[in-house]
C-alpha cells in the first residue's frame, strides 16, 4: 500500500512538472528573446529548443496516461484525427490552415487537455505554480528595466504586447491568489509588478480575468463561507470609510487620474493602449472585431445547416467560439456546442469539494471565460484545454482525494 502511494506521488510530480514547464518555459523564452537586444533573431532555434524540452516533460507523462486515462486519451485523438481526416475529404479548401496548425493542435492543445485530465494532486500543482510565479517576478523587473533602458525592440512592440500580458496573466491570479489565501503582503507586491506590466502594456481583456476571479473568489471564499465577526465587520466598515472619499474622487476627477497615469506611464517610455482607451470613453471599442463578425455571418450564410468545414475561417478563426463553430459545423452543431459550454462553465463554477481543485478551475475558469468569446481561437492553445482536462476530470469524479 505504502510503495501504491509513492509511486502515485512520483507519478504526480511528472504531471504537474508537465503541466507547469508548458505553461512558465514559454513566459521565460518569450521575455528573453524579446526584451535582450540582438536575441530576437535566434527565436526560431530557441522555439526548437523549447519544443524539445517540452516534449521531453510530456514523454515522460505518456506512461501514466496509459494506465490511468487510456480510454479518454484514445477516444479525444480519434476524434481529433478523424475530424482531420473528413474535413480533408470534403472540403479541400481548408487543407492549407489545417496543415499550419496540425502541429499546434496535437502538441499543444491535445497535449494540455489529456495532461490536465490526469492531474490528482491539485494542492502541489498550486505550490509549484505560486513557486514560478515569484521567479518570474525577477523576470517582471527585467521587463521594465530593458524597456527603460533600450525601448521597444524584439518582433513585438512594447507599447501594446498582448502576447506577453496572455502570458502572466496566469502566474498573476496564482501569485495574487497566495496574497488573499495567506494574507502575505509579499505576494500583493509581487502581483503589482505583474499588473503593472499587463495594465501598461498588455491587453485590457488580461486585466478584466483578474478582475473576474478576484469577484469570484471573494463571492465563493468571504462572502459565502465566512461569517462576518465582529473583527471583520469593523475593518470592513473602516476600510469603507477610507475607500468612499478615494472612489467619489475617481468618479468626480477619473479624467485627471487617468491622465496623470499616463503621464507617469510615458515619462518610462509606456504607452498605456488601456488607459487611453479609457480616457477617450473607448474601453468597449471592439478594435475591429465587427468587421471580423461580419464576414463570418457571410461564410454561416453560405451553409447555415452544415457549415463550411473545420478551420474554414482560417488560423484565427472567429473572435468567437459560438460563431466559429457555427462557421465550421452548421447551426445545430453550434447551439449544442454553446449548452454543452453553459453546463460545462455553470458545473466547474459550482464544484465545491477540495480547495485546491477549486482554486486551479476557477483560475483557469477565469482566463478562459472572455478568451473563447472575444480571443482568435482555441485552436492550437493551451489555456481552454487545461481548463477542459481539469474539468472533465472533475465531472467525472475522478480522484477525489487531496494530499
């Protein structure tokens, strides 16, 4: 019984060193061969490299796989592939984006879901995560300080970096997470250096999944499982007496504030998109999706019944999963996809077990939620199926136990 258990623990750690190099090996790559001058044009020999090692991290995993989830593995690539293989058949036209993104969508996105699905130990899976996120916070510092003594280099501008605010955002809520768990006023710090990355360079949607697991957790963790003692209700109160007079100030002079922001933002050499974006009452402005929706009405008018094929809109799909799939199988197939989608986010969202499980869904819950309606695609990326292995697993009632 004992050598059972030690062999599950070792057979966890494999996974969760899977799970966690595919997720922080590609934050670390992105920031050096972005942000050290003359590195850049070595990037496509460091995505080799990064492939190899993680492909290292992910043979290693296929034995447990092969003994625990063998049948979910073999149904999700049959699936997968035979999808391929009809949609070759039937509608030739597509063959040139299935073949840019194959390898993506084996590697990546097949990879991270039958990963995900074998995950157990959810509490070291989180410690590990939490562990990453403060190295990358040395990272965070080096981003700034390249920034300001060299200024915008790499393929990627720095005033507007949606790559690199995709990237931390993750280790932000997980790091942002040990802050309100554990109250450490270290961790509050280190998740400053992230915001002020994501805020002054990334996308205003990175920021908007932070926001929505700070409300879900306070909802899930303070609101409805804490009774509110005296103690708390008095540093609540208090807290309120100082936060009234800052936000009718916000809401008096926002303009003044945000303009001193960007001020303060540029005098480093950032160029804030969000805030302007708020300044000028923009925060809403689509930035072309509209027109992107138009043409894909166009393409579901076409065959409304049975669509147009997998990967007919191209690499980038939709900026909408429901439209995507429409798109792609017809009308049918894309109203199931949106109630399965409703039931899967609506049972993750309510699970209520073990802690740690709950973290790790509603983090990812968090930085998928607006991706898969506003984002290119799930096509070839990780995040939505971690989210869809973690929660498959959950629904069904696999391993439920903590360490």
């Amino acid at each position: 019984m004992q050598n059972t258990y030690e062999n599950n623990l070792i057979e966890q750690k494999k996974v969760i060193n899977a799970l966690v190099m595919m997720i922080y090996l590609r934050i670390w790559k992105f920031i050096i061969f972005n942000f050290i001058p003359g590195l850049i044009i070595y990037n496509d020999i460091a995505n080799i490299v990064l492939a190899v090692i993680l492909l290292f991290y992910m043979v290693k995993v296929l034995p447990i796989i092969k003994n625990k989830s063998l049948n979910v593995a073999f149904i999700s690539i049959w699936f997968l592939t035979i999808l391929i293989i009809i949609t070759l058949i039937l509608y030739p036209e597509n063959r040139q984006t299935i073949l840019r993104v194959i390898v993506d969508l084996y590697t990546i996105s097949y990879m991270s879901f039958i990963i995900a699905y074998n995950l157990e130990n959810y509490k070291k899976f989180i410690e590990l995560m939490i562990r990453y996120a403060k190295i990358t916070v040395f990272f965070n510092i080096f981003i700034i300080i390249s920034h300001i003594i060299w200024g915008n280099i790499g393929y990627f501008s720095t005033d507007y970096n949606m790559s690199l605010s995709g990237y931390l955002v993750i280790p932000a809520i997980f790091i942002l997470y040990n802050g309100l768990s554990e109250k450490d006023i270290f961790s509050f710090i280190y998740f400053l250096t992230y915001m002020f990355i994501i805020l002054s360079m990334g996308s205003r949607s990175h920021t908007a999944y932070i926001i929505i697991f700070i409300i879900i957790y306070l909802i899930k963790y303070e609101f409805l499982r804490s009774k509110f003692k005296t103690k708390k209700i008095a540093i609540f109160i208090i807290l309120l007496a100082f936060l009234i007079p800052g936000i009718i100030m916000l809401y008096t002079h926002w303009e003044i504030v945000l303009s001193f922001l960007i001020g303060f933002f540029e005098k480093i050499g950032l160029n804030s998109r969000t805030l302007k974006l708020l300044l000028r009452n923009e925060i809403t402005n689509d930035m072309g999706r509209h027109e992107i929706y138009k043409d894909v009405f166009r393409q579901i008018n076409k065959n409304p019944l049975l669509g147009n094929g997998f990967l007919s809109l191209g690499k980038f799909g939709a900026h909408n999963i429901v439209l995507e799939v429409i798109a792609y199988f017809g009308i049918p197939i894309g109203v199931l996809t949106l109630l399965f989608l409703f039931y899967f986010y609506f049972k993750v969202l309510i699970y209520n077990n073990i802690k740690s499980r709950e973290i790790v869904l509603i983090i990812f819950f968090s930085v998928t939620i607006l991706s898969i309606f506003l984002h290119s695609t799930v096509i070839g990326t990780s995040n939505f199926f971690f989210l869809l292995g973690f929660g498959l697993n959950t629904l069904s009632n696999n391993y439920y136990k903590d360490y």
